[in-house]
C-alpha cells in the first residue's frame, strides 16, 4: 500500500463542504493542476501532489502538520 498525503485525517474536524483531498487527479477534471500545482475548488484551495497523484486542501495540510507537532513542555 502506497503512503498518502490523505492518512490520518479521521480525527480531523474541519468543514466538509469540499472533501480534504481528491485521488487519481490524472484522470479527473481536475488534471489541470499538475500543471500549475495548485486549484481552487469551491473556494477551497487545493495543492497537488506529483508523488501520489492527489489534490489536498490546503487548510487540511496545515491541520495535518500542527497535528503531527510535538507538545511544548511547560516551564
């Protein structure tokens, strides 16, 4: 199985109007975006992926990466 850009969204509570990410961009409407690297989608702004050939939101990406930071320690 291949690693996506999409795992580990299960707990993510962002809206839900568009989805967080968009496979197989290749053979959809959305292919145009390989060439630019980024679509907007109902307002939301994807970013493409080369390496696994998907469109993520760009709001879940940044969801993503404050999730994935290790806590602070408190003084």
């Amino acid at each position: 199985m291949t690693a996506t850009h999409l795992d580990g969204l299960d707990k993510c509570d962002l809206h839900k109007r568009t989805p967080y990410g968009i496979t197989n961009v290749r053979m959809t409407q959305f292919s145009i975006a390989r060439h630019y690297g980024v679509v907007t989608f109902n307002g939301d702004t994807f970013i493409y992926f080369p390496d696994t050939d998907e469109l993520v939101r760009d709001d879940v990406l940044k969801w993503k990466k404050k999730s994935q930071q290790k806590p602070r320690k408190q003084k």
